[in-house]
C-alpha cells in the first residue's frame, strides 16, 4: 500500500503542473486582457465589453501614452517574458501563495475563504440530501422490481433529470419565490436583512428558508445517477448466488437484505463518498447561485474569466484541482478499505 500511495503523490506533481501549465498557455492567447480594459475605462473611449472583443488596437482605443501603456504591463506584471511568469507563479502556489487579484483588491486566499461558505453551504446540503434520498430509493426499487412503485418513482426521476437544475430553479422562483403565484419564499441570498436581530432558532430558521429553493433545484438533477446507480449495483447483487443459499438456508429476506447484501452492494458506493464530500465544499453551480443571488465560488469563477482577472483564474484552478486529485487518490484508497480482497502493488 506504501508505495502505491508514494507513486499516486509523485504523479500527482505532473497531472497539476500540466494542468496549470496548459490554463496559462491558453490565458496567452485570450484577448482583451486586464489592461485593455483598464485602458477603455480610463481613457472613457470604449467599454470594457469592447475591450474584451480585441478589436482595434490599444493606441487607437485610449488616449494613454505609451508609457502609461507600459506602466499598467508593469502593474500588472506583463511586462516579464511568459516564462518568467509561469515560474513566479508556480514559487508562490509551492509556498500555497495564490497572489492578489486585479480588481478586487484582496488575496485570491482572502476571496475564496469569504465566497466559500456560500457554495459550501448549497454543495453539502445536495451531497447529504442526494445520499439520504437516493441510497434508501435505491434500494426500494431494487427490492421491488417492476413493481408499481418502481415504475412511478422511475417516471419521477426520469423528469428531474430531463430538467436542467437553472429551468427547475427559475420555475420554483416564478412559482414560490414570489414570482407570480405565491411569495412563500425568499428570492435570493442565505440571510435575511435582520439576521443580527434574530434568536439563534431564528437565525436556524431564516438559514433553513433562504437555502430551500437553491438546494431543490440543485438536488434534482443529481437524485437520477445516484438512485439508478445503487438500484442497478443491490439487483446485481440480489441475483447472485450466495443470496440463494441464505434463502435456502431460510434465512429471513431482511436479514438477507441487511447483513449481507448491503455489506457488498455499498462498496461502489462508499468508494464515491470522498471525492462527493471534498468536492461538495467546492461546488460552485454559476446557474443557480446566479439565479438565486448567491455570491459563492461559482460567480467568482465567472466574473474572473470575464473581467480576465487571471490571478483568481489560475488560483482557483490550483485549488480545485489539488483538491480534485487528492480527492481521486482517497477514492481508490477507499476501495481497499471498503474491499480487503483489494490489494494496490501487490502485483496480483
């Protein structure tokens, strides 16, 4: 186990150096930059959305000379080769130094730790919600195979999951956020104006009124996979034949149900809980924290690609993807411990 753990962290430093390496390649050809848009803006000549298109050239747009040109490269660190860029950057995400943002005149760290409670507070609830929900569906439909109750639930889930988690937000906005049927929710944000007013059951209960609408609409769409995923692994299950045995050994279905078959059946789903659970206090929906007014990690991400505010791009992906891939690697160690039969180098 030792050293299959030591080669996954080894291989873990060129999956992220050339994930990062290709972003800032890309990030080179990208046009309208931080500058050109800080040019439009100070010169008043153009907009930032004209910036960003890239057309026409920065002298004919702005009335800046060009040594103020070259003092907002220098600014903003432009006026250094990509290379030498590249290596300052990776310097700084070795000591976990993301750099300063461009425009909002915080640490991307900083910006990240204020945005992250949001998406958290919408990724967790959809993860423990998904879980609760789809694990014991799951198993009904597996016990009850082609039955009624199978057929309904299918039809069911089968329009969750057609409908798009923003169409199904928007729809619950319009129906009880006050959009045009009732006002029985709130329309956007995790707090109402008169939070600091409230008991502690109240803050409980204004937290709790804000986060419904956005966590329906995000658990919609993730309640198919999950569901159909533990039905199709306990019918895998049920058919094999040391179930026949217990049977025949007049062993009781629930026993049968509890003690053998779901010891086996939930290890394709146990080995899925570390990168859900990890990646769920980094879930960012831009859809739905749009929709309902929620300032969280996806938003941040949108707006930094649109206002070209690369230090919070590239350090947000450093983030991401570290956590992604750490993620990844203690999902194929739970299998191991999920299955002892499972040895990783061993060779077998």
């Amino acid at each position: 186990m030792l050293p299959y753990l030591f080669k996954r962290l080894l291989l873990l430093i060129p999956t992220l150096l050339g994930i990062l390496a290709l972003t800032f390649l890309i990030i080179q050809f990208v046009p309208g930059g931080p500058v050109e848009q800080l040019m439009a803006e100070l010169s008043g000549s153009g907009t930032a959305a004209e910036a960003a298109s890239g057309g026409g050239s920065a002298a004919g747009r702005t009335r800046l000379s060009a040594d103020d040109i070259a003092a907002l490269n220098a600014l903003y660190g432009f006026d250094k080769p990509p290379l030498t860029r590249f290596g300052e950057m990776l310097a700084r995400f070795a000591r976990f130094d993301l750099g300063n943002s461009f425009f909002h005149h915080e640490t991307v760290a900083e910006l990240i730790r204020q945005k992250l409670p949001v998406s958290m507070s919408l990724g967790l609830w959809t993860f423990f919600l998904t879980y609760l929900i789809c694990i014991p569906l799951g198993i009904m439909k597996a016990v009850r195979d082609g039955s009624r109750f199978d057929t309904l639930t299918g039809l069911v889930i089968l329009v969750g999951y057609t409908i798009p988690p923003f169409v199904l937000g928007l729809l619950l906005l319009v129906l009880f956020g006050g959009g045009s049927f009732f006002a029985w929710f709130p329309q956007g944000g995790l707090t109402g104006d008169n939070w600091d007013q409230l008991s502690t059951a109240g803050k409980i209960a204004d937290y709790l009124w804000h986060i419904a609408l956005p966590v329906t609409a995000s658990v919609a769409g993730s309640l198919a996979v999950t569901t159909v995923l533990t039905k199709n692994v306990f019918l895998e299950e049920i058919r094999r034949q040391y179930v026949y045995t217990a049977r025949a050994k007049g062993l009781p279905e629930r026993k049968i149900l509890f003690k053998h078959i779901f010891r086996n059946a939930m290890i394709p789903l146990i080995t899925g809980f570390p990168a859900a659970f990890i990646g769920a206090f980094f879930t960012g929906s831009l859809l739905i924290e749009t929709l309902f007014s929620l300032d969280g990690l996806g938003l941040l991400s949108y707006e930094a690609v649109l206002k070209r505010d690369y230090p919070v791009v590239m350090g947000t992906l450093y983030v991401f993807t570290l956590m992604g891939l750490t993620a990844r690697l203690l999902t194929d160690l739970s299998y191991a411990w999920a299955d002892p039969r499972i040895h990783f180098g061993s060779g077998r």
